[in-house]
C-alpha cells in the first residue's frame, strides 16, 4: 500500500507540474477531466450511492446516470470551454446560472420523479468541485501567474506535509476526534506554518529574484498561510461528507489515494482562494 500510494504521489505531482507549468489547453483539460470526475463521485455519495471502481466506471459511475447527473456533466463542459475560450467572469456566471435553471427545469417536468434534495445535491457538487477547481486555471492565467499558481500547491500540499510530519512528532490534542480523530492542534499550526515559511522562501528566492523590483515575498506567505487554512477546512469538509454518508472514499480511481474528492479534497478550496487573494494583495489582473 505505501510504495502504492506513493507511485500515484509522484504520478499526480508530475502531472500537476507538467500541466500547471504549460497552462493553457493542457491544464484546461486536465482540469475538465478531473471535474467530471469529482462531481461524478460527490454526486454518488450524496445519494448514498458507493464510490466508482474503476477510471472507466469513473465517469459511467457506479449507478444508472440521471438526467440531473447529466446535465451537470454537459455544464461542466460547457463552463470549461467558455473558460478556455472566453475567461469573462459574465459568460462563465451566466454558464453557472443556465445549469442551475436546467436542473430546475428537469425537476419540474419529471415531478415527482426526483426530490428537491437531489436537485440540491447535484447544484451543490456542480459548484463544489467543477467550479472551484476552475480556479487553478483562472490563477495560472493571471499576469504572473505562471509564477503565482504555485502557491495553490504550497498552501495545500505542503501544508498537509508539515501537519502530518508535526503531528506525528509533537502532535497530542485532538481537535476535531469525531470528525478526524488523526489531526491535532500541533499538526494544524505546524502545516500553517511550514506552508507560510515554504511560501516565504519561494516568494524570496525564486520571485523576488525574477522581478527584482518587486518585495513580495511577504504577500506570497500570507496568501500561502491563509490559504493553508482553508486547506485545512477543504480537507475536513470533505471529510464530514464521507462519514454522513458512511464511506471510506470516494471513489478508486487513484490507487492508494481513493478518489478525485479524497486527493484534491484541499486544492479545491485552496485555489479559489488563491485567486481572489493574488487580485486583491498583489493586484494582478487577469488576462484573456
């Protein structure tokens, strides 16, 4: 299991270097697989449906696919080819409007075939993971942002890194033992700091370093340190879902990892934060 799950370790970090390096086309549809993906597993647990068993069941899923699931996948498409092709925050929100209305609209001319639960539930995963992974995407199209998008990966991984190595050396209060009986308060500090310090020194000696006008390596750890935090809380959100709905993971797709939702469970809440903070503290804009 470990040299397992450490070979689909190397694996997802090569692939997330290689496409977030070259941006563009590659990244856009990295990112659409791994949407479709993700909202496929969500959808299955929150129906209480069990995970994929396969890449190919993956997208099929486990279960017979309703038309909500459906159309869900045909706005995901949607919404990453206006995203590719457009970037305007307005087409994409009017995207994310169209989906929800045809959810509605299929709620209402198949009543009562589907409860205004499952409606909700597939909006929810739709926003959840499609939308918010989109993010990665929209950072790596910043100006700078072949430099900035980096930080999603600090904030997320590396902070996990540090808050498993703290918790396993130091770690002795549990603060969330139902929830996640492993992590403790040493842990979550080590991580939000071992994720400022890594964001520190990139920021000082790589950025700093290519545009050597600009002093930003502080900004980059705080955005780095912020967005560790919300790590933190994409990683427990995710995993609330799993023990409402009784699953170990949400899917198999990444073997010795689980799902898509079990390995990007903290990026997905990580990257729309890194974006909003990179326009805001370091006033890049957007480009496309």
């Amino acid at each position: 299991m470990f040299w397992t799950r450490l070979g689909s370790g190397i694996v997802l970090l090569l692939l997330s270097i290689t496409t977030m390096s070259i941006g563009g086309l590659p990244l856009a549809i990295v990112l659409w697989v791994i949407s479709m993906a993700g909202f496929r597993e969500l959808t299955q647990a929150l129906q209480h449906a069990p995970a994929a068993q396969s890449g190919a069941d993956q997208l099929r899923g486990g279960k017979r696919m309703n038309v909500l699931e459906a159309i869900g996948l045909a706005g995901i498409a949607a919404y990453y080819l206006l995203l590719y092709f457009s970037g305007k925050d307005t087409w994409l929100f009017m995207c994310i409007v169209f989906v929800f209305l045809a959810m509605m609209f299929a709620y209402v001319i198949t009543f009562p075939k589907f409860k205004s639960l499952q409606v909700t539930e597939t909006v929810f995963a739709f926003l959840y993971a499609p939308v918010m992974l989109s993010f990665i995407y929209q950072t790596r199209m910043c100006e700078q942002g072949s430099y900035m998008v980096w930080m999603i990966l600090i904030s997320s991984w590396g902070c996990d890194t540090f808050a498993y190595v703290v918790g396993k050396l130091i770690g002795k209060k549990k603060i969330f033992p139902v929830l996640s009986p492993k992590k403790s308060l040493e842990g979550c500090v080590g991580g939000v700091l071992g994720a400022v310090l890594l964001g520190w020194l990139y920021g000082y000696f790589l950025v700093e370093r290519i545009f050597p006008g600009e002093s930003i390596a502080w900004a980059i750890a705080l955005i780095c340190g912020v967005g560790a935090v919300m790590s933190m809380v994409g990683d427990l959100a995710a995993s609330a879902i799993k023990r409402d709905h009784e699953i170990k993971d949400y899917g198999k797709l990444i073997p010795g990892h689980g799902g898509i939702m079990d390995r990007f469970d903290s990026v997905i809440v990580t990257a729309p934060m890194t974006y909003f903070l990179t326009i805001l503290v370091l006033n890049y804009r957007t480009v496309g």
